[in-house]
C-alpha cells in the first residue's frame, strides 16, 4: 500500500479552490524541486539513463535564503 493521504469525500468549495495565479505566486516564494529519472533501453540492455533535478523559485526567494559570506563574486 502507499502512504498517500486518503481523498476527500466532499467537492472542494469555490472558498478552497486555489487559481492559478495564486498557485504560481506561492511556488515562486517557496521555490520547488523537481526530481525524476528515466532510463532508455532495448532488448533489455539500458542504453541512456537521464537524471533530472529542477530547482523552480523565484530571484528574490533564492537571494533571500542565501547564506550570508557566501559570496563568491
């Protein structure tokens, strides 16, 4: 079985609903990262393993999370 949380039973309301605007905002200030792999292969033989890490944030988040006397410029 999986650890995910159950779905809830009801709709959500119009009062829980997130635009897209808003969704886009809160995932620049927080920043988000994205993991993933994919492996490409014949007769069983992998032939291309591509790894994937995406950090998405904003300027501003990623400036305002830096460690102070990390400059190296």
């Amino acid at each position: 079985m999986t650890d995910l949380p159950a779905l809830p039973d009801e709709p959500v309301g119009a009062e829980d609903e997130m635009s897209l605007v808003d969704l886009v905002d809160h995932v620049l200030n927080k920043g988000v990262v994205l993991a993933g792999h994919a492996t490409i292969a014949v007769a069983d033989v992998d032939l291309i393993y591509l790894g994937l890490n995406i950090v998405l944030a904003s300027v501003e988040a990623v400036r305002g999370k830096r460690q102070p006397g990390s400059d190296q410029g």
